[in-house]
C-alpha cells in the first residue's frame, strides 16, 4: 500500500485478554517502530525492528508486550493479560533503513481495556 | 534521560498571523530533531527533519531551526491558515539509538 496501515483501527477489550495489533508498513521499508501516545501526551517508544529482529526493545514497558515481525514486512503487537493501563493509541511507523531519519507513521490503533 | 519540552501546550491565533513554537530538549547529544504534526484522531506526519550538522530546514511556509548547543528548536509557521489547525509535535533522535523523544505538543487553533 501507499502508507503505513493498522488494523484494527479500534479495539475494546476486557481485563485480562490477550489482543493482537498489526502493523503492514511501507513496502521496501526495513525499519519499523512501535510507539504508544495516552491522551495528551507525545508518542513513547516501545520497540524498534530492523529487518526481522526487534534491534531495540528497551521501550516495553513488562514482559507482557511482545512484538514480532517473523518475515521482515508485517509486524505484530501482542499484549498477554491487558489492564486497564494499557489503553492507549498503539502507532507503528516505518522508514526506509536504519538511520534515515523521516518515519512515516499509521493512523494507529486505539485500544481501551473495560 | 532525554526530556523534551514544548511550549506553548496550546496557541490560538487569527488567519494570516505569522507564529513561532518552541521545543527545547535537555540533552544536547542528539542525531536529528523533527518536527511533526498530528490531526485528531490520526497518525503523525513528518513536516520537517533537522540533522544534528544543520541550522534550519524550509518547507513552504514552514521553517524550523534548531540550536543544538542550548538545546532550543523553534517551528516558525508564516502567514497561518486555519487548515494548519493540529497538534504540533517535536521529537529528537539520540546518537546511536534509533528511537524518537517526543514533546507532549503544541496544539494550535488557527481561527477564520
């Protein structure tokens, strides 16, 4: 596609449920991040891949999150045992290669945790 | 650790006025500082990237410079338009990570 997709766009969940977010970026892209944004506050950084490996994971914030991206393209978020912390917009973003600088970012996907 | 700051959080202002954001960031150490904006309820759209070698960069009616000694960035918007109406964000990238420290925001209102 053109741009970064997400999907789902929103997802409503219970406490305690395991959800999966997903991150199809920019084709020919090698980097790819995952940030969070709460309300009224910038992006964090969670996790960042260069190719299939997470190069930077040093943003999760527990052993819950856990992100993959097993053929270097698509990316997937895994949240184990949501709480009602988590509820957030989950954005991933993508750039050409390492190190070169503009990122393009989704539309992000908006999790609330009941 | 890297702190990011922006000033105003919020700016309203009339059509046509010529207006100045700031970011300023705490550690000097950086690799590039962009410039974002973000509509509601989307993603963010890179304006403008500054590398760390650079004074300013121009696009449009969009100048950001940046001081990276006094650890300031101004986004400078010309002649404003209420399609500029969006939350600006500045974000920094450290020597040697990859990952971007974003400011909180700065939300404009640009009124007809």
């Amino acid at each position: 596609g053109a741009g970064v997709s997400q999907t789902p766009s929103n997802k409503v969940t219970e406490k305690g449920k395991y959800v999966e977010l997903r991150c199809d970026p920019i084709s020919g892209h090698t980097a790819l991040y995952w940030y969070r944004q709460s309300l009224g506050q910038g992006p964090e950084f969670l996790i960042y891949f260069q190719g299939t490996g997470a190069a930077d994971d040093s943003g999760l914030p527990n052993d819950r999150f856990f992100a993959v991206r097993p053929e270097g393209s698509v990316s997937t978020l895994k949240i184990q045992r949501t709480e009602r912390g988590d509820s957030a917009v989950y954005l991933c973003a993508s750039s050409l290669e390492r190190g070169a600088g503009e990122l393009f970012f989704g539309e992000g996907s908006r999790l609330t945790v009941l | 650790k890297q702190e990011v700051t922006q000033i105003p959080a919020a700016l309203s202002v009339p059509e046509g006025e010529n207006l100045v954001l700031n970011c300023s960031f705490t550690d000097s150490a950086i690799y590039n500082l962009q410039w974002f904006r973000q509509d509601p309820g989307k993603g963010l759209t890179s304006l403008l990237l500054i590398q760390s070698s650079q004074r300013e960069q121009t696009s449009g009616r969009l100048n950001a410079s940046l001081d990276k000694s006094s650890g300031r960035s101004t986004l400078y918007i010309a002649a404003s338009q209420p399609g500029d109406s969006a939350t600006y964000l500045c974000a920094v990238t450290q020597g040697g990570s990859e990952k971007l420290v974003f400011g909180k925001g700065t939300k404009l209102t640009v009124n007809p």
